[in-house]
C-alpha cells in the first residue's frame, strides 16, 4: 500500500509491531472484494454481521467517551458515537434494505463467534483498562479499513460502493484524526518516552490482539460461519 | 410547582418518593436566583464547581450510551453527550468568560467535596449497575433544573438568563424527551409490572440519593465550600 | 443425565431454554474423555488454555464481588476467587507440570480465538450488566463441568483424575451452593414472579450464549486451534 | 512519625506530595483516640458509617483482583477481599455488638456524604482507570492507619483496642506486603523511570484526593454528619 497514508505515530508503530497486519488487509475477503470475485452471499452475510458490529463498535466508542481525560478527547469520541449512531448505522440499514436484507432480519441476526470474540475483546479491554487500551483495540479496524479502503480506490466492480466508502476522502480524513487523537492522548499520559516503557508492549499486544480478530472476521465472511 | 409538567411516568413515581425533593428544588440557593439576592461570588463559585460537574455528567451519559440496549436508546445518549460536549460546555466557558471567569480558572478548579461526592456517586452507580442505575442516578439534576426553570420562569433580575436556559421550550423538551425515554427503558427492562419487584426500591434509592446530592450542591453554593 | 442433580431452580429453566445444552455436555470432546479415546496431545492443547480461561473466569468471579450488594454475596464470590487462585490455579500448574507442560510454557500460551470470545464475552457481560448477567454468564461453565463430571464419574481411564475433579463431592457441592447462590440473588433483584418479565429472556439468552462458546470451547480442544 | 515504617517506595512518594497527610494522620478525631477525649457517641457514629465503608472497600479490592495483569496481584487482592469479608466485616459487627449496635441497626446505617464521597470515588476511579488508580485511591486507608496505628500504639486508654488493631504486627506487616504489592505493580506496568513521565502526576493526585476525603471522613466523626 502507499506510504503516503498519514494516521500518526502511534499508529505505524503498532503496525509495524503486529504480525497479523498484511493477513488482514490483504485477505482473500478483501482480494474477492477488489476484483468483485466474492460472491454476493458472502458479501450479505458480512454486511449482516457488521450491523451486529457496529452496534459494539458504538458502544465502544461511547466508553471511549465516559474515559476521556480532556474535552478535546470527549468531543472527539462524542462526535464519533453521534456520526455512528445517527449516520453510519442508518446508512447501514439503507445499504443492508438495497442488498435485500430488510430490518427486522437485521434486528435478529444471530452473532457470529468471529464478531462476539472481537467486540467483546474491544469492549473488555476498555472496561478494565483505560482510553489507551479502547484505542489500540480499536485502531486495526479504523485505520485497517482506511488502508484496505486507498489500496482499492478505483477498482470499481460490484463492490465499488463499499470500497469508496472507505477510500473516499471523508474517511481518510476520519482516519487521519483519529491518528491525531492517539497521538494526542499518548503524549497526555505517558509522555514523550512512551516506547521505552512497559505500557508500550502491552499497547502492542491489545493491538495486535485486534489485528487477528479482525483476521477471523473476514475469514467469518468467507466461511459464512 | 405546576403540575402540568409532563416528564414521564418514572420520574413522577421516583420524585413522590424521594424524601428530600422539596428540598432540592426550592433550596435557599434556588430562592436566592429566583429574587436575585443571591451573592455574585456565590453564583461564580456554583458556575466554576458546575462546569467540572458537566465534565463528569457528560461522562455518565457516554457510559449511558455504552450501556444501552436499543438503537435509539444509543442514539438519545449520544445525542445528549454530542450536545452537552460540543455546546453546553463551550456554552459554559463563554458565561463564565462573560462573568469574569477564564478558561484557565476553570480548568484549575478544586473540585468540591460535594461536586465528587455526587459526580463519582453517579458514575459508580453507571459502571456497577445498569442503565436504570444510570437513568435513576441523573434524573434528579436532569428534571430537578427543569422543575426549578419552570417554576422560576418569568422571574427576572440578575440570574434571568441561568433560570430561562432552563425554563425555556427547549430544555423543557429535553426534560420530556429524557422523561420517555426513561420510560421506555425501564418498560423494556422490567415490562409493565415494574414497581411490584425489588428494583423499583433499589431506583427510588438511587434516585433519592442523588437527590439528597442535589441538596449538598447547592449548599456547596452557599457556602462556597 | 441424572435428575437427581440440585443445581437450583434458575439453573434448571436455563439449561432447559438452551438450545445447545446437549451439544456441550455430550460433545465429542466429552465423550473422548468418558472412553479415553481423545487423544493425549488434544488433552493437553485443552489444558494449557483451560489455564488461561482459568485467570479470566476468576477475574469474572471477582467482578462479582464487587457488584455484589449482600455481605452473603460477597462472601460467597470472595471465597470462589480465594479458592481460584489459591488452589485451583497452583493445582493447575501442577497437573500441568505432570503432563509435561512447565510454568513458562503455560504464562506464554497463546490465547485461542475460542477461548478469549468465551471469557471477553463473560467479562464484558459482567462490566456491562450486574451481578446476575455475571452469573447467568458463568452458570454454564461452572454447572455444565458439574453435570459432566457427575455423568463421566466411574469411567476410569486415561482422564480419570480430570473426571472425578468434577464429579466428586467438593466440586458438586460447590455446583450446589453456585445454585443456591442464584436463586437468592434473583429473588433479592427481580423478587419471586421474575419468569414473568423482560429480564428472564435476557438471562436466558446470557446463559444460552455462554453455552455456545463452551460448545466451541471443546472444539478447540478437539481441532487444536 | 516514626520514619521506620516501611511501606514501599511508591507510597513514600504519594505520601511527600499530598498536601493534606498531616490534616489527615494528625486530625482532631485521631488525637482524640489517642488522649481518649473523643466522646463516645463520637466512635460510635464513626463505627456505624465505618462499617457501611468496609462494604464499599471490599468490592474496590475485589474490583482491583478483576483488574489484576499477573497471578501474584490476583493472589494478593483475592486474599484481601477474602480476609475483609470473613475476618474484618465479622469482627467490625462483633466490635459494634460490643458497642451496643445490633446488627440491624448496621445495615440500616445511612451513608453520610462524606462516606459515599470517598468511596464512590475509590470505585469510579477503579472502574475508569486502571489497577493503579486503585491502589493510590486505596493506598491512604490502608497506610494511613498504618502510620496511626504505630504511632498512637502505647497510648492505652478507652480506644486502645482500636488502636492496637492498627498498631500491631499483623496490621503492620499488611501495609508492608501493600506497599511491596503497589511496588511491583507500578514497575511492571510503568518500569523503572515511572516518576517521569505524566503517570506520575496522576498518581500523585489520586492518592492526594483520597487523602482529602479521608480528612472528610474523620471530620464526619467528629461532626456526626
């Protein structure tokens, strides 16, 4: 993927770190999704399992709020809780209604495995530790759909909608402050020596951790399971 | 006060039996703004230890949006945290500007011992219990300044822009819209015998205790301890 | 299996409205140990990630202590968590050390996808509810290993001394009074008519979700994974 | 005080930072046990709302086992929730039976503010934060009776019982292994330059609050409020 991608420090390190990073972003899920190979159920079982998803992730995000440390923190995980919960989820229904999936199907998706371990393990993290740890546990699957997103700008296909969406520039901008707010809330508590410390492994490992949940989920995605 | 208020059939029920909501809502402190007698430094003093309040408050509603159950009890939440980080506090900081408090001062506030005592109490209450524990715990700031606009509205003199914030149409309809949703939470939780069961004493004890809290915050204000 | 078995009222309507109670008690896993067909290098795999699940199950028993809200309660979840990490968790070590596996190849095991839904999923459900979600979450594991031991009891074989650490006297009791515990924390919560609301489908959901994760739980152990 | 005590490096640290220690450790109510002018009816409101305290500290240390990273701090906060629970609480009812308060009469206390500002406090930043916010929101309570203890302990008179309790060995040898235990924790989660980075300050003003509200606290006694 191109360099040129700008979503912070914090961030490229933990990649670097994370031995799973390319099985997620280059998955066969992802490949199907780029040369349109995926079969279109596979695609709606997906998309019925990320509202299940986002559902966590929002969650999520609003625990990323109640651990906030300075207003800038709170307005930047509150604007995402909103952006979520008013536009993305709403969309998503939209989106999943178009692909013939109405709302009460929604409604009643069951959980796969795949999505419970992953935002169980997300949300845990953020109950027993601090923003930090929402952070590392969140940061694969924003900046890992941001990548995935740009390296498949302009393949077109059956999925170009989905791919846009990520790849677009309002999600790249998303992305980059997000970046910007890890930076930002590292420096606020562990300071400028940050790498040096223990914490900096244990932050490598939640992300990491993340990284092979989100493998499974697209593997989840293949297998239908 | 008017009986014509209308936030919801919980909080009426909680209210009837919470021992100190009288008061709460016609404290000395609440007389004081209602004829203006009110000290300046008083007011101040209650303005800077409220500002360090909506930092905790605004935390306990993104804990109510981790907490929820349904979309739209997520999407309440986090509407009400978008607006209480992105326009009550900002809204905040400009009175308190205006009233010759800085945004310095604010963020160096001592937090009062009755501010934490009711802050922490409400948050414990969010992250032990439920989002009933939650609701219980916040109604009484919530409804209780609603009440108190209401029946202060009209009054004039120094403190006529506090009582009409909320006195106005719009806090009064966040105050029903709060009200339903209360209602709509507790009918989905504990169906439509509720106060036959045990949780309906442990949310009047909740919602009493923050009453009582109520009480001390205001005292606070009056003594500018 | 045995009728005779008294794991208390909840736990009986649970285990009856879940859907893969049988799958669990009677998995392939199960029934390799019952006649010693399961392979060794199955038991140990099974072995070394019991011991991880072991340190998030006593977590979870510790969460319950702290949202206990009885001195009975506390007392109880206290005395499950000393005996967890006490004994339970240093007797581990030692049949594990006996199998071959050292300390330092235990704290280095790498946690199963299995096995962190399983515990996030309990510990989440904890953090996120109350005390009863914790232990309508932890009912499966705790009886389930009960009932299996008390149906495997007299085997012999291979699995023996696994097989008689449930189905002995001290563990059944303890599945005896987890049972009693139960019934007592419903009653003191939801009161005596609590199969009539909301609440008892969302603990039989609770219960019915963590008996999944056992069912994959034993497929771990059977595919290695 | 005798600078012979030895309870870890941390504490020693948190200790020297926070502005109120002296108010706490040498406060009117604590002289007053140590000269034995401290009317009775005064220990007894303060046995009364101690107890409901021990309740709330208990759950803080099984909260702490919850948030526990390796078996030995696991191992050390179950033990603590265990000997509180079976050892301490039964002995604080047995001291009040003594005293001339039943049992009931316990139960029935009704938490002051100063109580519930404490420990709601300790809880929250527990639940928010990570295994170290406890321990410096913990630390005051523990080693401040310590500190008491050993230097009122030769002091006889009506409240000797009370203050050998904190002045003899075993008390003394608790806030020893606490000390070590908050040693250890911090170098595993911060390593060995923790007091320069912005953890630190944070630390420091945990321990500092904690310690202000244990001022509260003995005020509260001395009030009876």
């Amino acid at each position: 993927m191109s360099t040129a991608l700008n979503y912070g420090q914090a961030f490229a390190l933990w990649r670097g770190a994370a031995p799973d990073w390319s099985a997620y972003t280059e998955h066969a899920f992802v490949e199907g999704l780029k040369d349109g190979s995926l079969p279109r159920e596979n695609f709606l079982h997906y998309l019925r399992q990320d509202y299940v998803f986002l559902i966590h992730f929002s969650r999520a995000w609003a625990l990323a709020a109640a651990k906030s440390e300075t207003l800038a923190e709170m307005q930047a995980a509150a604007a995402t809780v909103h952006a979520l919960t008013h536009h993305e989820m709403p969309l998503h229904v939209k989106i999943c209604a178009n692909a013939g999936i109405n709302a009460e199907e929604l409604e009643t998706t069951i959980e796969s495995t795949a999505n419970l371990a992953y935002t169980r393990y997300v949300l845990e993290a953020g109950y027993s530790g601090d923003f930090l740890d929402l952070m590392a546990a969140l940061a694969p699957c924003v900046m890992g759909y941001g990548e995935i997103g740009a390296e498949l700008s302009g393949s077109g296909g059956p999925y170009n909608d989905w791919i846009e969406t990520y790849g677009g520039d309002e999600y790249q901008e998303l992305c980059e402050s997000v970046g910007a707010l890890i930076d930002q809330a590292i420096l606020h508590r562990l300071g400028t020596d940050w790498t040096k410390g223990p914490r900096f492994n244990q932050l490598n490992k939640r992300f990491a951790t993340a990284t092979r949940l989100e493998v499974d989920f697209w593997q989840m995605g293949l297998d239908r399971s």
